[in-house]
C-alpha cells in the first residue's frame, strides 16, 4: 500500500526557535497534502491544506505566517512552525492525496510530536 | 460544517465480547466513511472504507456500516482481544476529513 513518510518523529526545542517537518509520499505523487494537529486526547483538527506549486489553503484560526507550509514537489510537503511556544506543543499529522482513476484516498503519516520548553 | 461525533467517548469491556462504536455526522453529501485506529502516541491506521453507495464492508473481525440517510455508521468489532485497544476515529470525507472525537477502547484480559 501507499506509504508517507514524516521527519523527525518527534522534536524538543526551545521556545522562541523554528521547527520544520517534513511530510513524503514515498510511492506516488501527491498534489494535495493536509496538515492536522491533535492535541492530547482529542481528535485531529485540519490546519492547512498544501498544493503542489501554489500556496496552501488555511482553515480558519490557523495562522498561516506562524505555520509555513511549503510543498515544493510531489512527494514532499514542509510545515516549518516558527517562533514555537510552549503552547505549539503537539502532534502534527499529515496525509497525501492519491488520486488512481476515480478512486481518492488519503494516506496518513505516523506523525510528529512537538514538545516546546 | 460537517460536524462528526462518536459515542461512547470511551469504552471498557471484557475480552472475547463483541462491541459496536458509533459515528454520527450532520451533513450526509460525503464521498465515503473512513474508520481508523490511533495507538497512543502513534499516526492512524486506516481499518475501512466505505463509499458513500456501500451500506458496509469487513475485514477480519470488523464490520463497519453505512447509512448517509441518517448520518451514521458503526463499527462491529466481534470477539474482542486486548489487542484491539486503541482509539478509534471516524472520518466522513467531502473534499477534506471530518474528524470525529473518537472512541477510547479498553479491552480487559
């Protein structure tokens, strides 16, 4: 099956620092790939979807000079979150579209844990 | 918006019983109905799919059904393991993911 990889798995940084993670489609080309964040205990909350060579779509409340997201190619989409504080503290997952003749399916990465001190 | 919620938000139940989640959603124009199982700490494992003009599918154990007239669809999970502990989420798909709230199940050794 379709697999996506992300990078890192998880990261401490320090507040105040940037932090960028990666999303792959390792198997097929993605032009659309979505950005979820969960915190714990709760379910995932699209943040932003990321168009291959056009800027990405925010959903609302999310901000988009806070989170970049950069989706260069077909199989990689980044999501840098800058200038992280504690309360960025999360788990970041991303999935890639797969478009095969009439069939769409989305397939979701493991996911990042952020942890901001 | 679509809104998608699950009940019960938490479950605990003996090995070897048989449970149903539950997964209800307010818009019914979707493309499909996805459930997934979250271990903690960990990314979604897709379980079924169903398109928006199945009624269910199965694999294994688990038998999932649809019915978009009424916005709901369950999980059947028949003789159930301690392995099967994990959330579980529903997501009804238009041209993005609705998420629900998920299910946390214990099941009991």
């Amino acid at each position: 099956g379709a697999v996506v990889s992300q990078h890192p798995s998880w990261v401490i940084c320090k507040s105040g620092t940037s932090v960028k993670i990666e999303c792959r489609s390792l198997d097929f080309q993605a032009t659309t790939m979505f950005w979820y964040r969960q915190f714990p205990k709760q379910s995932l909350m699209l943040m932003a979807t990321s168009n291959e060579g056009s800027k990405a779509t925010y959903e609302q409340g999310v901000e988009k000079d806070k989170f970049l997201i950069n989706h260069a190619s077909l199989t990689l989409s980044t999501l840098t979150v800058t200038s992280a504080h504690p309360e960025d503290s999360s788990f970041y997952i991303c999935s890639a579209r797969r478009l095969a003749g009439s069939a769409d399916t989305q397939y979701f990465g493991p996911g990042t844990r952020l942890t901001v001190l | 918006k679509q809104e998608v919620t699950q009940i019960p938000a938490a479950l605990s139940v003996p090995e070897g019983e048989n449970l149903v989640l539950n997964c209800s959603f307010t818009d019914s124009a979707i493309y499909n109905l996805q459930w997934f199982r979250q271990d903690p700490g960990k990314g979604l494992t897709s379980l079924l799919l169903i398109q928006s003009s199945q009624r269910e599918q199965t694999s294994g154990r688990l038998n999932a059904s649809l019915d978009k007239s009424s916005g709901r669809s369950t999980l059947y999970i028949a003789a159930s393991q301690p392995g099967d502990s994990a959330t579980y989420l529903c997501a009804a798909t238009g041209n993005q993911f609705y998420f629900g709230t998920g299910t946390s199940l214990t099941v009991i050794p």
